[in-house]
C-alpha cells in the first residue's frame, strides 16, 4: 500500500507541510491549547501568597506559560492553585470550590502548609489538601520560590497536553 502523505508524515506524528498547513490530530490540537491556555483561581490563604504575586514582575512572568490572568470565580477557573495553610474550617469551602468549576480542572497544592500542613502539626490545620481534593501537582518550600512555581506549572502544561483530551461530545470514562 503506497502512501500519498509526503515522507516527513509517515513516522510521526504530526509534520509541517510546505509553509502554512500543519497536520496532527484534533486530541494533540486541543491539548497544545489547553496547556497554554490556563485560568488560575488562587485560593491564597497565607504567606504563600506573597510568592504567588511575584509571579506577575518582569523576572518571572508567568504570562508566558498563559497563566497571568487570575480568574476570582471558579466558574471561570479550570487550575486551582492552593496557597498556604488550609485549616480544616477552610476544607468544606475548598470542596465547594472545586465542585464549581468546569471540566477540565486541575489543581497545583503551592507550599509545604497546603502538601503537608507544614509545621503546623496540630488538630485545627489539615494535613494536605489532597485528603479532600485531587491534586495534580505539588511545588515544595516554604515559601515556594517562583522558580519552583514556574518548574511546576510546566510540569503541569506537560501532563495536560500529554493526556487523553475530552472531546466535544465524547461522554466521560467511568473509569
């Protein structure tokens, strides 16, 4: 069987053809989107949040990775980026918050106080917010430097455009 692709096709993915036609599949197309195309909902709740705030100054611009703007509904989020300490009187806001927002979500856990509950050992602090929600990843210190936040949110557009993309009309797998 003869193939009418140009050679460059047949053995990957993906080609570039002559100057303005790139040809991939619709499932590659759509996670190449998604992960530049994130809308952070930061549920700042300590020191931490100082951090987060640099992320917008001009030595680490985090519009690079398309995640400046911050959407402060989580009807318009699909990235919930927990920052800081969540107290266990925080966690059932936390879940209303996550159950808000549309599919695709993801969630990045920022700092030491939001992973593990930190050095906060005691009955009111949760320890790690994924005994309440899934999360996708997780940046270390205390506080996190943005170098790690940035690490992290490639991290994330890696696993986002590497895996299986919902298309339209598809239902969900139960699985």
């Amino acid at each position: 069987m003869t193939s009418h692709l140009p050679s460059g096709l047949q053995g990957g993915e993906e080609a570039l053809i002559s100057e303005g036609v790139l040809l991939t599949r619709l499932d590659t197309a759509v996670g190449w989107a998604r992960k530049f195309s994130l809308f952070p909902y930061p549920f700042a709740t300590a020191c931490c949040a100082m951090e987060y705030m640099s992320l917008s100054m001009s030595p680490y611009d985090i519009d690079r990775f398309g995640a400046l703007l911050p959407r402060f509904t989580p009807r318009q989020a699909d990235l919930l980026m927990v920052i800081g300490t969540v107290t266990c009187r925080q966690a059932p806001i936390l879940k209303r918050v996550y159950a808000q927002m549309a599919e695709p979500k993801w969630v990045m856990s920022f700092g030491a106080c939001a992973s593990t509950g930190g050095f906060y050992d005691n009955y009111t602090t949760l320890p790690g917010i994924d005994r309440i929600i899934p999360v996708d990843v997780y940046v270390p210190g205390c506080p996190p430097r943005p170098e790690s936040v940035l690490d992290a949110l490639m991290a994330l557009q890696r696993k986002i455009q590497h895996s299986k993309q919902k298309l339209f009309g598809e239902v969900a797998d139960p699985t």
